[in-house]
C-alpha cells in the first residue's frame, strides 16, 4: 500500500501539471505527500479523489509504479530459502467496474519486477487470511491484525503513527526482523539500502 500511495501520489501531481500545462494555466501547487490514511490533507472537492482513481487505473498506474526501494531483491532472498512461502494478500478491489484492470496490472507488476509469490488474493479483510507474519501499512488492517492476534510488521508511515506493533522502514529493516525471527541465515545488505 505504501507503494501505491507515493505513486498514486506522484501520479496526481504529474497530471495535475500537464492538465495545468495544456490549458496555459501556470503549474498547480504539489498536493503533500500524504501524512493520513483518507488523503484529508488534499484540497480535494467531494468525489474527485474518485475521479484521480479513475484516471490512475485508466493509464496503467499499478503497472508504472516503482517497487519500494529493495523489495524485490529481498523478496527473491526470502523465497530462495526455500523456507519461506510468500503469498501476496491485497485489497485493490475496492472500486467496482475496475476489477479486471486492477488484477491484470497487479499481476504484471509482479512478474516485472520478478516478484516470487506462491498465491495473490485479492481480499478486504486481510485479518482473516491466515499467514505466520504480515507486512502491512495500512492503519485499519494493523489494528484489525493485532486485534485478531497476528505476527505483523508495520511499513513505517505518517499515517499509521497511532499503532503500536513492530516496525520498519526499509526492507533490510524487515529481512533483520524475520531473520531474528525464524534464523534464516539471510545476507541482510541490499544494494543501495
């Protein structure tokens, strides 16, 4: 989800910019990075975060965005372990009339960017799958997590900041912790992390 956030964040502003641009109007102010689940922080008129949705499916968003910094490369470390069974739990299917197109760029961003994964679930109530650890930054899914008793590490966020679990905020940070965990003999240095 931290992923999604700072590109859909980046995405906005970029077409904000040129839509700026193609009607001679001078560039809009960058909306913040956002520091709240609800994007409140964002000047935004009722239903126009819908729009930029919308708009973000409609050009290929998930399939642009970058991977959080050392993602794949840990990933690809867990999974060779042989130890280590990951299973992609995500809840892109909030908006009716884009399922088809959420899926199918959520899973070529996968293979792009040679995500190992055993399993991809598209599921809203994350606390109901089980899994031995979840890696999770959204704030209702921490707290429905911890509430329902799972192992969970939180991506550090502004916006999450009201949670109290195990944190990281990078993914050395999170190869340490499961190392700890399960003595996976991981190499923990990730080039350019």
């Amino acid at each position: 989800t931290a992923q999604f956030r700072g590109g859909f964040w980046r995405f906005v502003n970029m077409s904000r910019a040129l839509d700026a641009a193609e009607v001679g109007q001078p560039d809009p102010e960058m909306y913040p990075y956002p520091q709240t689940w609800d994007f409140s922080e964002w000047p935004l008129v009722n239903g126009e975060l819908d729009v930029w949705f919308e708009r973000f499916i409609a050009e290929g968003g998930y399939r642009l965005l970058p991977p959080m910094p050392g993602a794949p490369e840990a990933l690809r470390r867990l999974s060779n372990t042989k130890k280590v069974r990951i299973v992609v739990v995500t809840h892109r299917l909030f908006r009716t009339g884009f399922h088809a197109d959420v899926a199918g760029q959520t899973l070529y961003w996968l293979d792009r960017h040679e995500i190992p994964s055993w399993d991809i679930n598209f599921l809203r109530d994350k606390d109901r799958f089980d899994a031995d650890v979840f890696l999770e930054d959204a704030p209702h899914n921490l707290r429905a997590l911890v509430a329902a008793g799972r192992e969970v590490i939180a991506f550090d966020q502004p916006y999450n900041q009201t949670v109290d679990v195990d944190r990281a905020v990078s993914w050395s940070e999170i190869l340490a912790q499961l190392d700890d965990r399960w003595h996976l003999g991981l190499d923990l240095a990730l080039p350019g992390i």
